[in-house]
C-alpha cells in the first residue's frame, strides 16, 4: 500500500528545465563556446557543481575550484532572477488535481530535488502546504543516482520506501530511485526513461489507484 509520493520538481512539477538553459548556455557562451537542447538534456537530476562540470569538459576549459564556485554562484543568480518571477500559472498540467486528490486519501508528500532554489519555487508556485519535507541540493551530499535524496524524504515523512513512489523525469533520478527501493514512475519520454518499470506523459487524468494498479501489474 502507498503512503507517500516524493516528488523531483523540475520537469515534473514545473518546467525550470528552460531557464536553467539560459542561464547555463549564457555562462558557456561567455566562457567562449556554446552547446544545444541534447546537451542540456544530460544535466537533467545532477546537481549544480556536476552540471558545471558536465560544461567545462564541452568547452574544454580549465578552472580552479575557486573559480567554479564563482561561475556556479553567478549561474545561480541569473536563474533565480526567472524564477523569483513565477507564479502558479507555471505549474504543469494536471499536477493541482493530483496533489490535490493525494492529500484528500491522506497520502504523505515531499519533494526530492537536486535544487538548492526548491524551496524558493515552492514558495513561488503557492505550493507549499502540498509538501511540508523539502529535500534539496543543501541537504544531501550525493547526486542522484545516489538515492540520499529520496531516503531522506522517506525518512523525514516516516514511510519506508517499499510504501512510496517516486515521480522522476531525469534518467539518473530513476536509477537513485530503483537503488533506494522505491517504486519510480517516471514523467516524459518513455525512451529516456526506460529503466523506470512505468512511464506517464504528464498528471492529466492521472489518479492514484490507476498508478498503483499499473505498478502491482507489472512489478508484483
């Protein structure tokens, strides 16, 4: 039986996924290189310092550990400048209705982000009665894969993992999701996220007993 639902946040409950390109791209561009949409897809789930990585290595540029946290702080404030601008009206198809019939049958909710700046897009979403457990980027020291981020929801929410499903559209947050026992679902493209044993489109229509009757089907 489910008890609760840990959510990613970009991708699934909202797109920031676009203004972390711009905000990324326009830091490679001023470093004197560029990269695409394909690129920006493998730093979906990671956190800032390893998407920072990830980029250095495509413009074959060298810096300093000093230097990175500089380039990643500086990153950071031209994404939060879009998302300090966000509203609800952002909030992806289908999500209110279902957070909404979660809490009506009592199931316990977190979110489980690389982000340091979840809280802050909660709060900006008008969504923070949904989730009281915010795991993010400052409370962890492992990316996903590693599953810490979502052990830590679980344990924050007093559920184990067998009772919980983790919503994920990142390939490396279906595979820390899997490595912690969850049940993961995963949100999008069926061909990225292969691993995971159920893939949905979005939340439209989506209620929680059709998810559970899905999982028992195909993992027992």
């Amino acid at each position: 039986m489910i008890k609760a639902c840990i959510f990613d946040l970009d991708g699934v409950i909202v797109d920031t996924a676009k203004y972390h390109f711009i905000a990324w791209r326009q830091l490679a561009n001023a470093l004197g290189f560029d990269f695409g949409h394909e690129d920006n897809e493998k730093l979906k789930g990671i956190s800032r310092m390893d998407s920072l990585n990830h980029i250095l290595s495509w413009g074959n540029v060298q810096k300093s550990a000093e230097e990175k946290i500089r380039l990643a702080t500086q990153k950071n404030e031209v994404y939060r400048s879009y998302i300090l601008q966000m509203d609800k009206s952002e909030i992806l198809p289908g999500v209110l209705d279902f957070l909404e019939s979660l809490k009506a049958k009592g199931i316990k909710m977190a979110i489980g982000s690389a982000s340091k700046n979840a809280p802050t897009i909660i709060q900006q979403l008008e969504l923070a009665d949904y989730f009281p457990v915010i795991i993010d980027g400052s409370k962890v020291s492992k990316s996903k894969p590693d599953p810490e981020v979502f052990l830590k929801a679980a344990t924050e929410l007093d559920v184990l993992p067998t009772e919980s499903i983790v919503f994920e559209d990142a390939e490396a947050g279906i595979e820390a999701a899997i490595a912690g026992g969850f049940y993961p679902i995963g949100v999008g493209d069926a061909t990225v996220l292969h691993r995971a044993p159920l893939v949905i489109a979005g939340f439209v229509g989506v209620d929680l007993e059709g998810l559970e009757h899905a999982l028992t089907t195909i993992v027992g």
